[in-house]
C-alpha cells in the first residue's frame, strides 16, 4: 500500500527510530503524516504571527505611522495578543444559518491552505512528499478552497457573505486560468511536473532561473504567476471578495473568534504558499543565485526568497487601491491570458530549437 | 490598429503607475513617521484652547453672571449672603466678597466648551485650565465640585441662614400686623384705589 516511491522526509525519520519499529508501517506512514501535518501547521501560524506584525508595520511606515507600538519592542507580541484575544472570544453562531456548512467551511479553506505545503522543495532534502505531479496536485487542491469559501457564504445566511463568496468564486475560478498557463510555462521550461525536479532544472547561478534564463518569456510567466495568485489568494488590489468598504467582510462577515482567526491563518497561509510557488517555478527554489554564496544552505535560500515575494505583496497591498470587477475581469481575460499563451508559445519555441 | 496601439498603451501605462506607485510607498517606508506616542509624548496645546473649567473659588464673589451667560446652564450655584459678624475678605481684584458659597457645581458633562462663562467674570476666576483628560466611569463625577466649605460647615450656615429667614419672616408679619392693627389708614387708602 505505501511505495517508497516518492520521498518522504517524514517517513524517513520515522522508519530510522528504533524504537518505533513494533509498529506496523502502515502505523508509522499514518504517525509520520500527523507529525508533518502538524509541523506545517506550525509553520502557518508561526508565519501568520511574524507576518501580520510586518504586515503592519509595513502598513503604518508606509503611511507615515509607526504601527503597533506598545506589545514589547516595538509591538512585536501584537499578534500573539491579538490571538489570545481570538481564542478566548465567544464562538457566535448566528440563529437562522446552516450550522454544519458554517462550521465546515473554515475548516475546508484551511485545510486547503495547509495540504498544498506538502509537495514545497524547501531544500534539496527537504520535501514532505516529492510527488511526480507536484505542480498539479498544488494546482488541483487549491481549486479546492472554491466550495469552502461558497459553503461559508451560503451557509452564513447573509446577504454580504453570500456576495462575498459569489465573487470569491467568479474571481478564484478565472484567474485559475493565468495561473495555471503560467505554471505551464515552468514546467514546460523544465520538462517535469515534479517540484523537485524543475528545482534542480534551474541549477547554477541565477541567469538559469527560468525568470531569466528564458527571458522574456520566463520573465512575463513569473509576473502573470504573480499577479494571477494575488488575485487567486484574494490580497489586495483584488479583494474584492472582503471589500470591507462595499460588502462589511465578504464571506466572512458572520464569523468571529477562532473559525474567524481560520479564514485568517489559511489567508496568510496561501501567501505563504503562492509565494513559494513562484519562488520554486521562476527563482530557483532553494538553489543560491551565484555558486559563491554556495555555503548557504538552500532552506535559508527558500525561505529568504519566499519572505521576498510576501513582502512584495505586502508593499503592493499598502500602495493599489481596490480594482472594480469589470476590470478584474478585463486584466484576467484580455490581459493576462493571452499574454501567458504567448510565453508558452515562446517557451515552446524555445524548448523545440 | 488604434484600438490596439491602445491596448499596449493600457498595459504600459498600468506597468509604469503601478512602479511608480510602489516606488513613492517604498520611499515612505523610510521617511520619519508623524506619528506622536500620546500617552507619553504630547504636543503642546495652545493657550487659547478650551478645556476644563477651573474656578479658583477663594476669589469668587458669587455675582451669578457665568452662572447666567451658560448657554446649557452647566454651572450651579448656591449663595448664601454673609452675616454680620462674618468677613470673607477681599478677592484678589479688591472687590469685597458678600456671600458664602455652599454649593459652586459645573457639570462638564453638559459643557459645551464655549467659554462665554469665563469671559464675565469680574475678578477672572473662572478660566479654562489646559487639563483635557477627565474621562470617567460614571457620568456623575463630571460635576466638579468647587466649594471650599465642607459639609458641616455648610449645614451649619444653612441652618444660620434659615434662622435668619424665620426671623425675617417674623418681623415681616408683626409689621403686618401692627400695620393691620390701624385699619384707617389701610382701609382709606384701598378705598382710594378703587
Ligand atoms: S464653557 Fe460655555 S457651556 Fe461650558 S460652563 Fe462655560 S458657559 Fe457653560
Ligand atoms: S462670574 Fe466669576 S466671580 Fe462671578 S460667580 Fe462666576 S466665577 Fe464667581
């Protein structure tokens, strides 16, 4: 039942402990999926918590404040405060909404956000699991958070979470489309849908990072990736689906506390993770820009470009105002769809001669 | 041909606006916040601002005119006129005070920070001071409360005061009745009236 055919860091460790082998492996695969799911779960909030304190302070120096101030230095137990404060809240579950729907939903979204942390090539070594259609499969799960985020609108019985949703809907579900061209563009660039191995394609120095190795094709990929996942992920100037100005919260209107801080961390999460994405397709994933900084280990290179990108959209959010839908619609379809086949025509040429 | 020259152009001006829209963020990003710690740092505020009501009362003389010019009629003011024996002194203008004063109440609850009822005010008591944190938990410890007399005191000087009125009021009936007691001239002159 459980091949060792992909590599799991997590199974490894585990069948290495002497002192688990009295467990059958199919015991040991279920143990070793619970540490992994665990430690990536860890690894959102303990994002989430560092994330939304840069986010704003980012925020407040762009607007010539100072931010949070006042939890420790400089307001660095701000969140931490902030998720006390969450989880000792009351659970309000309005009269008159479908309960099981309403208490799946938060659920559905963050596990979404979470499963996808499972195929990131951190560093050469370091993989949950290298699935052979990693990209895939990243693209098929986060499909996923469409029926959860309809399931909170629908079952909120409100009329702002149900807009919410509905737009959530339209605008995750169209921008699917650049995205996954431009995730085409990379895997063709690389020949495989293994996250691991179009890593190792970009081998050698940053020129042969497929942002620029392939330029301009490459290039024009990685930036229609990264404006269609800022618009899939529902961050600033595309979030229309919590535009608190037009429609209080969107989806989320009727949640609060813990199922609220969900719909929060899966936020964060999902930038996290778009971020890696574009690090691994476009800038080389774990691998150093120039062979002499080689000493570096490559998490720290995976990491350090990651936190790149979630700062750059943290900066974009502070500085775009909100698009309407009609241009949300015109950019995806008129814009960046026909710009992300020219790339993969590009690329195509490119591969062939 | 137009409509697609405009296309590109949509797309290179929407490039640069954005460029150049993150690079003015960025450069705020580093420029020196505006932002004043309160509670720790404040700015100064300005002499002419209108805070909280003080009365300094040892030189109030009781002449009832803020009490009158409040247009939301926050001030309170109870007087009692001195007696005989008793001296208030002067006020620091030199005007001699004639009245205790039990009672000088203003509800800053109801103020409106106007400032008409400092401008009155013959021997410049009643200022506005530049104290602006008096928030409270009840609406009642608004009223600040001047008087210096305590509530013995007070109750004793009540008490002076309404022997003081019995006795006036006694000697206003026994005229009456002395003067009820020529009837001819009382009489004669309702006779005139009518
Ligand atoms: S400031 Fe105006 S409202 Fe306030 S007590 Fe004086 S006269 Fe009344
Ligand atoms: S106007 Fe001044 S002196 Fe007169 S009653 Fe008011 S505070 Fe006292």
């Amino acid at each position: 039942m459980i091949q060792a055919e992909y590599y799991n860091i997590f199974v490894k460790i585990i069948d290495q402990l002497a002192v688990l082998d009295f467990l059958p492996p199919v015991w040991k695969f279920i143990l070793a999926s619970v540490i992994a799911a665990l430690v990536f779960f860890h690894v959102i909030a303990i994002f989430a918590l560092v994330a939304i304190w840069v986010e704003r302070k980012v925020a407040g120096h762009i607007q010539d404040r100072l931010g949070p101030m006042e939890t420790g230095w400089h307001g660095v137990l701000q969140t931490l405060a902030d998720a006390i404060k969450l989880l000792i809240k009351e659970d309000i579950i309005a009269g008159g909404i479908d309960r099981r729907l309403f208490v799946l939903a938060p659920v559905i979204v963050f596990m979404t956000a979470l499963a996808v942390f499972v195929v990131f090539p951190v560093g050469e070594n370091f993989i949950v699991s290298d699935l052979n259609i990693g990209i895939l499969y990243i693209v098929a799960i986060s499909t996923l958070v469409v029926p959860g985020i309809i399931m909170a609108g629908w079952s909120s019985n409100n009329k702002w979470s149900l807009f919410g949703a509905m737009r959530s809907a339209a605008q995750i579900v169209s921008y699917e489309v650049p995205v996954g061209l431009a995730i085409v563009c990379a895997v063709m660039a690389a020949g495989s849908l293994s996250m691991q191995t179009i890593v190792e394609s970009q081998a050698g120095g940053f020129w042969n990072w497929f942002i620029f190795s392939k330029f301009p094709f490459g290039f024009i990929a990685f930036f229609i990736y990264f404006v269609a996942s800022l618009a899939e992920i529902n961050r600033t100037p595309f979030d229309l689906p919590e535009a608190e100005s037009e429609i209080v919260a969107g989806y989320m209107t009727e949640y609060s506390g813990m199922r609220w801080s969900f719909f929060f961390l899966a936020e964060y999460g999902n930038m996290l993770a778009v971020g890696a994405i574009a690090t691994t397709l476009f800038l080389g994933g774990w691998q150093t820009p120039i062979s002499l900084l080689s000493f570096i280990p490559g998490p720290v290179w995976f990491t350090a470009k990651t936190m790149f990108l979630v700062f750059v959209h943290i900066w974009l959010r502070w500085t775009l105002p909100r698009l309407r839908v009609d241009q949300l619609m015109y950019m995806c379809w008129k814009v960046l769809t026909p710009f992300a086949f020219v790339s993969i025509f590009g690329i195509g040429l490119w591969m062939t001669f | 041909m137009q409509s697609v020259n405009q296309y590109f152009l949509n797309i290179y001006i929407a490039i640069k606006s954005v460029l150049i829209g993150m690079s003015i963020t960025f450069r705020h990003l580093f420029t020196k916040s505006v932002t004043v710690q309160y509670p720790r740092e404040r700015l100064p505020i300005p002499g002419t601002s209108r805070n909280l009501l003080l009365n300094k009362i040892e030189d109030c003389i009781g002449c009832d005119q803020c009490v009158r010019v409040c247009p939301v009629n926050c001030i309170t003011m109870d007087t009692i006129k001195v007696f005989p024996e008793d001296d208030l002194g002067l006020a620091s203008d030199g005007s001699k005070k004639r009245l205790w004063l039990p009672r000088f109440d203003i509800d800053m609850a109801k103020c409106c920070y106007c400032g008409l009822c400092t401008y009155p005010c013959p021997t410049e008591c009643l200022i506005m001071t530049d104290e602006y944190e008096y928030a409270t938990y009840e609406r009642n410890d608004l009223v600040f409360k001047f008087t210096d007399l305590d509530p013995i005191q007070i109750a004793e000087l009540k008490e002076k005061d309404h022997i003081r009125s019995m006795e006036k009021e006694k000697k206003k009936l026994e005229t009456a009745k002395q003067a009820a007691a020529k009837p001819g001239k009382n009489g004669g002159k309702s006779g005139e009236g009518t």
